[in-house]
C-alpha cells in the first residue's frame, strides 16, 4: 500500500495548517512571529527539507512558514500548471494568503529556480531572496546548452524523466530506492541519515506526487524552443531588484557550483555568495549549523553589501 498524505504531518514546534491560494490549496508549516520567511523545497523532497530552519528563524525573530509545492506532499495535485511562471504565482499568492505584502523567499533547488522567477515576475513580493543550491534559470540554461562534460552531464538523469509513465514507476518502484538513489548521490560524505532517506523516499510514493514532481522537469526541458519558454526567458534577463544572498555546497554534483556561480550578473541589487565546505546539494540538512549562521547574519544586515 502507499503511503497517505498523513506521513507528512510530521509533528514538532511548529503548525500545519492548510493555506489557498488561486483556486489551489497549500499544506504549509508555520512557527515563530516576526518578518515572513517563505521556505520552498526541491526535489525530491517536501516542506520537511527546512525542519532545521523551522527552529532557528524562530529563534532568531522571524515567522517561518514552509510549504509543500504543488503536486507535493499533501498540497494539490492538479494535472498541470507545473511551469515556473504558474508557480511564481502560486507563491505569490501564497504570501498574500498569509497575510503578508511581501517576504523573505528562500528556495532550494525547484524552489530556488522559483525564488529566482518570483524576483522577476512579482518582485514586490520579494523582500530579499535566497537561493539554495539553484542557478538564476538563464545561467542553468546556459550551462546546459554550453557545458556537454559539466552541467550537462550532471544533469544526464533528467533526460530520462522526459520519457512518459516509465520515470514514475521508476521512482516509486522498491519503496523508492531510486530517490534514496538520488541524494546519497547528491549529498557530501555524511548525509543523508537512514530516517531522512525513507522519509523522503515515502513521501514520493504518495499517489500523485512522483507524476507532478516529474511534471516540472518536463516543462523545463521540452519549454525551451516553445513560444512560452522563450517567453520566460526574456522575461527572466529582467535585473533582480531583491538583495540577494546565494548558497551552494561546495561538493554539490547535481547542480554544481560553477554553475551557480554565473547567477550574479542577473542581480541589480547588493549580492552576496556563501560556498558551503563540506555540503552537497543539501547545505541547509548536510550542515544547518553554518547554514543557519550565514542565513541570519545576512538577514540581520539592515544594509546587506556588495
């Protein structure tokens, strides 16, 4: 049996609440009070990547609100909708629906690309903008076309996600060994824990989720050389106007740093750049503790600089 979607309410200090916004509903995990933080997970994970930062943000002053993505966790899983410029609003919308003008938006992988799309498409919402382990869309565009033994090999599993039924029964086949798979290939040396693993894995497996997670990288790739890819594209040589704060873990082999690196010529706004020593694709898991540290003292900066 699969699981349900109740594996994902995992109790700790913090509330689940349900949130909607634009016709779709939200799962989202709040604690603290203060300045809104918006956490947005990657694949193939769920709000549950930023437990760590649910303690923290708190502690240090902020409200702290992670959410499962469309198609994720127990949010809704609709049959489309799964391109950057849908999900910018659904973010957006999601902001507004907590009460909020604007906020912090931190994005790790999926999420970061969506960060980086929020910081264009809506950029009064975007208060500041920290994006984990993700390249502007433009610099990873770039480095996919230009970079054949780089970033395109580093990416070779996703040109497997395009073909149709085959991945998910892949991803979900074995209780989900192909996603335990994927991070301990992702991760640096000592990460993930055996609970991290078969949480992540099980959560995948939740009917729907693994179709919708597969969905995003389809867009991306087959949107391309469409009209609505181009679209975005231009769209997204807009300057950010957020202070931005980027992350990346220095062992990262999914999306690497030199990738990443690129991103700032996107950004109008002061920038910042922390390479995370020791961490893989999942700096915020792998090590919370200087994650947590370059986080809050660049948030506490009033005037953040160059």
């Amino acid at each position: 049996m699969p699981p349900d979607e109740s594996l994902v309410r995992v109790d700790g200090p913090w509330t689940h609440r349900e949130v909607h916004a634009g016709g779709t509903r939200f799962h989202v995990v709040e604690a603290g009070e203060g300045p809104l933080v918006l956490l947005l997970h990657g694949f193939p994970q769920f709000w549950w990547t930023w437990r760590h930062q649910l303690v923290s943000l708190p502690a240090a002053g902020y409200r702290a609100v992670a959410v499962d993505l469309r198609g994720y966790g127990a949010s809704d899983k609709p049959p489309r909708g799964y391109d950057l410029p849908t999900l910018a609003v659904d973010a957006a919308g999601l902001v507004r629906a907590l009460g909020e003008t604007g906020a912090i938006v931190v994005g790790h992988d999926w999420g970061g690309l969506l960060a980086w799309t929020m910081g264009v498409h809506d950029p009064k919402v975007v208060r500041r903008l920290v994006p984990v382990s993700a390249p502007h869309p433009l610099r990873l565009r770039a480095a996919l076309f230009g970079e054949p033994f780089g970033q395109l090999k580093a990416s070779r599993y996703a040109l497997g996600f395009q073909l149709p039924l085959l991945p998910e029964r892949r991803l979900t086949a074995r209780g989900g060994a192909r996603v335990g798979r994927l991070i301990r290939r992702w991760a640096g040396p000592e990460w993930p824990s055996d609970e991290a693993t078969r949480t992540y894995q099980e959560a995948l497996r939740i009917p729907g989720v693994a179709h919708c997670a597969l969905e995003y990288y389809r867009w991306f790739a087959r949107s391309q050389f469409r009209p609505d890819g181009l679209r975005y594209a231009r769209r997204m040589r807009t300057e950010i106007e957020a202070p931005t704060l980027q992350l990346h873990g220095a062992l990262d082999r999914c999306l690497l740093p030199r990738t990443a690196q690129g991103s700032s010529r996107y950004v109008a706004a002061p920038y910042q750049w922390r390479l995370i020593e020791g961490a893989g694709h999942f700096p915020h898991e792998e090590r919370p503790d200087r994650f947590d540290a370059d986080l809050i003292a660049w948030l506490a900066d009033p005037k953040p600089d160059q």
